[in-house]
C-alpha cells in the first residue's frame, strides 16, 4: 500500500510539473510557432526515512523546474538548477562538500528524484547513512 501511495503522489507532481506550463495560453495552435526552444527540466523530489524507497515512506516531497527559468517547490530552486547545470543534470556526479563533519549514525535516509532533464528521462534512488550526510551532498538539490 505505501508503494502504490508512493508512486500515485509522485506520478501526480510529476504531470503537475511537466504539464502544468501547458494550461491555458500557453496551448500552441497549429502553426503557431513554439514560444521556447529549451528541453524540458522538471523533477519531482522525495525523501523519506528507511533503507530503500520501496521501504520507506516519504516525508517531504518537492518539485523542481529549471527552464527556463527556476521554479517549482523547491525551497532553494534556483540553486539547486544550478547545482544540477554544473554536473550536467547527472545526479550520480553531485558529490559531499569538503570540511562537512557527521556523526557515525546509522539512521538511513532515501531520497529519489524522478522526471525530465533536458528532454532526457531521470530516476534517482540514493540512501544516505543520515540526514548530515545526505545534507553534505551539494548545496542545493537535496535542501529541503
């Protein structure tokens, strides 16, 4: 049960955050010209305390749209679009910031990222050993 809760919430914000520029004026006509010319950049962003995704049950969720402009739910979005820029949208490059000290807790936290980066389809599935670490990585992407 809390897997298909899972998966209805973020199917839900992701046709939120991909086809909610769609609504209204921004319908094109046929023939009309495209208004933009940039791939689609939008993320739906889970975390939740457990092991996997499938055995945790997610706490916050966030949307996050980076063309053309920053956007979404996401606290910090315009950091966190530049953040993922910088590595080329690859979330596997983000890596921990120097200096950052944390504790040996064990109390795993999972954080998904699924959606649309520049036209390209993106899952994202990492558990962290606890929230510091998980805080570590980057400055913006996991902020919230």
């Amino acid at each position: 049960m809390r897997n298909t809760a899972r998966w209805a919430m973020i199917l839900g914000l992701t046709a939120t955050a991909v086809c909610g520029p769609l609504t209204g004026a921004a319908l094109a006509t046929p023939g009309q010209a495209p208004t933009a010319l940039y791939a689609p950049s939008a993320l739906v962003l889970t975390v939740g305390h457990g092991e996997s995704a499938a055995a945790a049950t997610p706490e916050r969720a966030v949307t996050l749209t980076c063309a053309p402009t920053p956007s979404g739910t996401h606290p910090v979005a315009g950091s966190a679009c530049a953040e993922l820029r910088g590595v080329g949208g690859d979330i596997y490059a983000l890596t921990a910031r120097d200096g950052v000290m944390c504790t040996k807790q064990y109390d795993p936290v999972v954080v998904t990222v699924d959606g649309v980066w520049q036209g390209q389809r993106v899952s994202y599935e990492r558990t962290f050993s606890n929230e510091c670490v998980k805080n570590a990585y980057g400055s913006g992407v996991f902020a919230f």
